[in-house]
C-alpha cells in the first residue's frame, strides 16, 4: 500500500470517528440531562455542560456600533491616503532587497491534500 492510500484510508477513518465522537456526545449531553448534572467526574475525567451566551442587541446599538465603525473606516483610509507615498516606498525597498538576496529568507513546508471532486 503506498503512502498515499494510508494517508487516504487514515483521513476516512477520521471521518468516521468524527460521526462516532459527535453520537457518544449527544448521549453523554442527553444523560447529564436526564440525570439533571452539569457536569460528571469519572474516573475518565470530568464531563461538563457549559454554557455559552450569545446577545442580539437593539437596532439602536447594531445601528451606533455600525456608524462609528464607519467613522473608523473612514479615519483609517484618510491615514493610508496620507502614507501611501511612505508605504510604496517601503514595499519597493522590500522588493529591492529581495532581488539583491539581502531580505532574509524563511521557508515553510506544509501538507495540504485534496480530494477529487466526486
């Protein structure tokens, strides 16, 4: 078997698992609540309920946060329309240095897979 198919095989498996993990927490959810716990310390460790809240505020809130990000917006393109001479020449500095070789170079290596579209 090459790399790749354990590699493909590894990923499917995952998949499964993912279904598997997300079915033992709705039963675990589901017996903290039938047996009116927020949380169960086993042996295992503790198994908890917890609580996130999530607000939605006033249109006259939605509306202020709106307009003074806005004005943020705003202030912030006034500035970068004030530097864009200091910044094209920061940028052509950078390429500069780059093609003389004097920038320091770092390379990263990663793994990405795609799947064919089915």
């Amino acid at each position: 078997m090459s790399i790749y198919q354990e590699y493909l095989n590894t990923r499917e498996a995952i998949e499964k698992l993912q279904v598997l993990l997300k079915a033992n927490e709705e039963q675990c959810i589901a017996e903290l609540k039938e047996s009116k716990q927020k949380s169960a310390k086993t042996e295992l460790g503790t198994f908890s309920l917890v609580e996130r809240k999530s607000y939605k505020y006033t249109d006259t809130i939605v509306n202020y946060e709106k307009e003074i990000s806005d004005k943020i917006k705003n202030k912030k393109q006034l500035i970068d329309d004030e530097f864009k001479g200091v910044i094209d020449s920061i940028d052509r500095n950078k390429k500069d240095e780059i093609e003389k070789g004097e920038a320091e170079v770092k390379v990263a290596e990663s793994f990405r897979f795609t799947a064919p579209k089915k």
